[in-house]
C-alpha cells in the first residue's frame, strides 16, 4: 500500500483501530493488515500468549503503537474491559471478529455451549456496536466490519444456532449501514466461506478452509464500499449458487454440505 493510501485510511479509519477475536485465525490477519495500513491496533481476545506474540509482531513488522485486552468477550466484564480501553483512544474502526461456533444437533448439544455462543456472537456484539456507532457518530467519521457468514442466509441443520446469531449479524449490519451512513460511519458485513482457521477445530468441523489472510484482505478494501462483502471466491461462488434456490432447498443443500463436514462425528 502506498504512502498516500496508508495516511487516506489513517485520516477516514485511524488513528486506532479495535480487532476483536484477534489472536487467531480471520482476526490475526484482519490486525496485521490493519498495522499495515498505517493504524494503530487494539487486540481482544482471550489467549494472553498468542495475543502478545501478535502484538510484538505487530510493533516490529509495522512501527504502530498496539494494545492488548486479555478478557473473555462472552461475559460483560469483559465488554467493559474493552470499552474502557477504547476511551482513551481515538478509535476510528471497530472490526466484531470474536466468536465461536458449534456442530452437530442443536437437541444434542451443551446448552450452555450454545448460550454462550449467543452471548459472544450476538449480545456483547450488540453492546460493542452500540458503544463504538455512537462514538464514531459524533466524531463525524468511522467504520465498523462485522464478520457474518454464508450460512447467514438460511437456518442450517447440524449449525442452526450458530447460523442463527450470523443471520442476525448479517441482519444488523444491513440495518445499521443505512442509520449510519448519514453520520459518515461505513458499516460492513464480511460474509466468507469455511476459512482455515482453529474454528473449524473447536466447531467440531472438517473442511478446506479459506485462506484468512485473502478473507482479511479483501474484507477491508470492500469497507466505505459495500454494505456486504463474500471475501473469496469460494464464498462468492457458493453465495451466488444458494442464491439461485428457493429458502427451503437452500436448507437442504446444507444440511447436505454439513453432513459431509460433520460425517466424523457420526463415524464415532
């Protein structure tokens, strides 16, 4: 990126920038892309060795002033503990990254696993946004990326509740990208396909994932630009696919491509 684009996205997104869920995975390269666009990062998530490792990375590679906040998201202590660090920053992008996901039959399933999901994926989400659209309200100028996902788009068998908080993400930054844009806040929702991440691992799933760094990557330049974003072309292709499908085949086909994902489970 050239000097020009670097100080034109610290002007409109900078000078600091929050990444939540950062120490892996989509996250950890949405942080390093970020530094690399001349922003200053903070860093939320709750493994205290991969985030600090990040944050030395960060500092060395990109010369950018970064900041961690080791707290579990889920819970609203740690909410408050990513709050108060942001007021004493001039935080211009909040990027809601964290969350989890699960597999299997939701009746099958530790309920409290799947409350917690809702917690971090949807509440605290909601109580992150509400805090960062009205502070970037008043200062005229801001951006906030909200990571969706395809499954959005329809109930799933085998990750019905997890597609059930993305439809609500997807949901929420539709609405929210037409409320803001009047104030100057740019708001994008970042649908992408399976990506190779530890996600899929602690889901309980098994895919060919995506390469985070490319979702990273055109997540941002599509920011300012789109109101939703499919940051591969796997997810552009599926997308476009499931697209073409009544809601209730578009069900079936995957409930089908989650049979295939989780077909371990049932092997044991």
């Amino acid at each position: 990126m050239s000097r020009l684009q670097r100080t034109a996205w610290r002007n409109r997104y900078g000078p600091w920038a929050i990444v939540t869920g950062a120490s892996r995975g989509i996250g950890h390269a949405l942080a390093l892309d970020l530094a690399s666009r001349g922003l200053n990062v903070i860093l939320a998530a709750r493994d205290d060795t991969e985030l600090n490792e990040l944050a030395t990375v960060i500092h060395e590679r990109h010369q950018v002033d970064v900041d961690v906040v080791i707290e579990d998201l889920a819970t609203d202590a740690g909410t408050d503990a990513l709050i108060s660090a942001a007021d004493c920053r001039d935080v211009g992008l909040f990027v809601g990254n964290a969350g989890i996901g699960s597999s299997g039959p939701f009746a099958d399933s530790d309920i409290n696993n799947e409350l917690t999901m809702i917690d971090l994926n949807v509440r605290s989400l909601a109580r992150q946004t509400f805090y960062f659209a009205n502070r970037f309200r008043r200062r005229g100028s801001g951006g906030l990326i909200l990571l969706s996902s395809i499954v959005c788009w329809q109930g799933v068998p085998r990750a019905t509740n997890y597609a059930a908080t993305k439809a609500y993400v997807q949901s929420f930054a539709e609405g929210l990208s037409r409320e803001l844009r009047k104030d100057g806040v740019d708001v994008l929702a970042s649908a992408p396909a399976p990506v190779d991440t530890a996600f899929l691992a602690r889901a309980d799933m098994r895919a060919n994932g995506v390469s985070p760094t490319v979702v990273a990557r055109n997540t941002l330049n599509a920011l300012g630009r789109k109101t939703t974003v499919y940051p591969h072309i796997k997810s552009r292709f599926l997308s476009a696919a499931l697209a073409l499908l009544p809601r209730f085949a578009r069900v079936r086909v995957l409930e089908t491509v989650m049979q295939g994902m989780t077909a371990h489970q049932q092997n044991t």
